[in-house]
C-alpha cells in the first residue's frame, strides 16, 4: 500500500511539474498556522509513546505555477512507562517541500506536495546501559536528528480575499533504527499577501 501511495504521489507531481512553466496565475506568499494529530503506522512506537496536538508553522511562495515552501512541525511525545530507553521527548521537523496547486473551484484547491527535511528528537533522560556485571556504563545522547520525507495532500478553502483554511492529510517516514512511519491530519488557517518585488527578482 506504501508503495502504491508513493507511486501516486510522484505521478501528480510529474504531472504538476510538466505544467508548471505554462500556468503562473497565483503570485501569493501564503503563512500557515496549524495543529495536527498523529496516527502511527508502526505499532511499537505508537505502544511506547503517545502524542499530543501539534504546532506547525508554514510559509509557501510561488515558482512558476508551482510552489515551494519551508516550515516547522512541533510534537511532544509521552511514554507509557518510566523508563530510561522510552523516555518522554519533544520532536521539531525541519523541512522543505514542493508542490503544485490543482484549482477544483474558485474557493478550493488541491496540491500534492513532497517535503524533506530532518527530525530533531530532544530526550528528557537519556539511555544508560550497563554490561552484565556493571563494570562499564554506556549513556547515549539526549538528541537524535534523522533524515525524514513527507507526502502530503493539502486542501484549501477560501473564506475571504487574505483568509484561508486548510487541512492536510500526509506520511511522515522517519528513517532512524527502528523506521517510524506516521500519519498525520492537519488543519489551520493561512494568511496570503502579495508577493514582494525582491522576491519576484530573485526567483526570476
């Protein structure tokens, strides 16, 4: 089924692309703000630890018809038990990503976006671990940053000319020892402006 998705996935994305010198009809920066809930794929981690609503920080700015965009994803995660090794931490996604916009109506639009970027994990408590007659102690680090992708299909409402409500529905691969695949739904609001004239230069 992963593999079925991603194929999908890279066939909008061959097709935006193809499109994308002929259509720059949006000149729009839009700034996002929203909250996610997560839904693990991989049933040790979600056993291990649970999470809370996300903060997710966005900005998307126009090349050609497409869009490139940057941001920031926020999640805290619990452990169920007290232990060392499944210590609570808090997990910042940083990434890149780029997409294309499909115009369905004149108030909504679909677009597929690719995003890669890194996980940043900050552990409360780190892991010690001792051989069998507790003559050496190995304490591993508080932090662990893994490269990670996310396939993402964006939906977006228009409410006024500036306003914006939109929800996402995507996979996010995290490749650490243990891979940990999650699903994530998010929803938020977005504020467009126009496009500056340096901005306008430099992608030009």
């Amino acid at each position: 089924m992963r593999k079925q998705l991603f194929c999908v996935f890279l066939w909008l994305m061959l097709t935006a692309t193809a499109y994308a010198q002929s259509n720059s009809s949006n000149s729009a920066v839009y700034i996002d703000l929203n909250t996610g809930f997560l839904f693990s794929n991989n049933k040790e981690f979600g056993n291990t630890w649970r999470s809370f609503p996300a903060l997710h920080a966005n900005i998307q700015i126009p090349f050609y018809a497409s869009r490139v965009e940057a941001g920031v994803r926020f999640t805290r995660y619990n452990g169920y038990t007290a232990t060392e090794p499944d210590a609570d931490f808090s997990s910042f996604y940083f990434y890149v990503g780029y997409g294309y916009p499909f115009k369905i109506t004149s108030w909504y639009n679909l677009m597929p976006v690719f995003r890669l970027g890194s996980n940043l994990m900050l552990f409360d408590e780190s892991a010690v671990y001792v051989n069998n007659d507790a003559s050496e102690k190995f304490i591993t680090d508080q932090s662990e940053s893994e490269i990670a992708y996310e396939l993402v299909l964006r939906n977006q409402f228009k409410i006024t000319n500036r306003w914006f409500l939109n929800a996402e529905l995507s996979y996010n691969h995290t490749f650490t020892y243990h891979p940990i695949p999650v699903t994530l739904f998010t929803i938020g609001v977005s504020y467009s402006f126009s496009q500056p004239h340096w901005l306008q230069d430099i992608i030009q």
